[in-house]
C-alpha cells in the first residue's frame, strides 16, 4: 500500500547572533515569549567568545531563559563573533563543534539541535554532530545571497537521516524557507515540511 501520510510539519528557529546585545536579545526573548502562530521558536545560540571579552556568566542566563521557551541549539560561528564561515575545509572546525559542545554540558545545556554558522557543514563537522546525537539545520533548500556558486552547503529541500561513512546517522532538518520566503508563501501553497 502507498505511503498516505498527509500530515504537514513546520518548524521555526532563530539564529540568535548576538545574545549578548541587550537590544537584540530583549528583541528575540519577546518574540520567543510571544510564540507567533503558536510556534516555540527553537534558539539556535552561538556560545560566548571569552577571547574577544564575551561574557559567559550572562550568556548562560539568557540561554537558560531561551530554553525555558523552546528548543536549545547550538550555532557556531567557526571563525569569530562576526565571521560565521570559514574560508576553508579542516578539522579544526569539527574539533570547535566538539569543544564548544562539551562547553554547554559542562554548564547543564543540552541543546539537540545544531546550525553551522553561514550555513557551514563538512564530514568532519556532520561526523562530530552524529557523535553529539544532535539533529542538523545547516542544510537549506536555498541557495543563501552571499554564497558563490562553488561555496559548499548541504542542499536539502526535507528531513532526512544522513548516512556517514562511519556509519553514524545524523538527522538533518533543512531550513526550507527564510522568514520573507515563508510569509510570500502563504500567498501560495507551502509544502508539507517547511523550517523558517
């Protein structure tokens, strides 16, 4: 008998850049308290930078409020606060995934969700994530603005299990549509899965 599963799933989640910025935060806290649509805004959060003066102590009493709220991420900006991508491949990128990881369980987080910072990912990086047990939102069923045409990303348009070559499996949960796109698309027919 043919799959009839009809159900349509949707997912909201927040890449909260500057969790530090008082306005920003005071922003994002508000729009997540206020669930839009009925939606828990899963908080995509990148860990503090104690090298470049980021305040741990605060960083982990708003993160600790965002989860109260809804679903913990991590997000990772590989090469500093303002510089989400990395130009190239390496394994220190997975070991910075690895590291900041242990950092938010040392501290009692337990995110389950991970975005790489400009929608970054490698095999190393997938690898680390499926050791973790996190489910992925790096890949999108877009092409970002800023990315070339060679830039590597994991294009996904719907979740799927990522088989590895260690044979680890790694649950990967696209985002499909920006907030803008989401909103035009109303206007339309949204498909059956669909993560802003």
């Amino acid at each position: 008998m043919p799959h009839t599963d009809r159900k349509r799933y949707a997912v909201v989640s927040c890449h909260v850049e500057r969790p530090l910025d008082d306005r920003c935060w005071e922003l994002f806290a508000s729009l997540q308290a206020r669930r839009p649509g009925s939606f828990a805004i899963a908080a995509l959060l990148r860990p503090p930078d104690e090298d470049a003066g980021e305040d741990p102590e605060l960083w982990l009493e708003r993160a600790g409020q965002a989860a109260k709220r809804g679903p913990l991420g991590h997000h990772t900006h590989f090469v500093g606060p303002a510089h989400a991508r990395p130009a190239t491949a390496g394994g220190e990128h997975a070991e910075r995934v690895r590291r900041e990881a242990l950092w938010l369980r040392e501290h009692g987080l337990e995110p389950r969700l991970f975005c790489g910072g400009g929608w970054y990912i490698d095999l190393e990086v997938a690898t680390v994530l499926a050791e973790l047990g996190y489910a992925d939102c790096t890949g999108t069923a877009f092409v970002p603005a800023y990315l070339s045409d060679g830039d590597p990303r994991l294009a996904a348009d719907r979740p799927e299990w990522l088989t590895l070559p260690t044979g680890g499996r790694l649950l990967e949960l696209p985002a499909t549509h920006s907030l803008g796109m989401a909103a035009r698309g109303v206007v339309g027919r949204l498909p059956r899965f669909v993560h802003v």
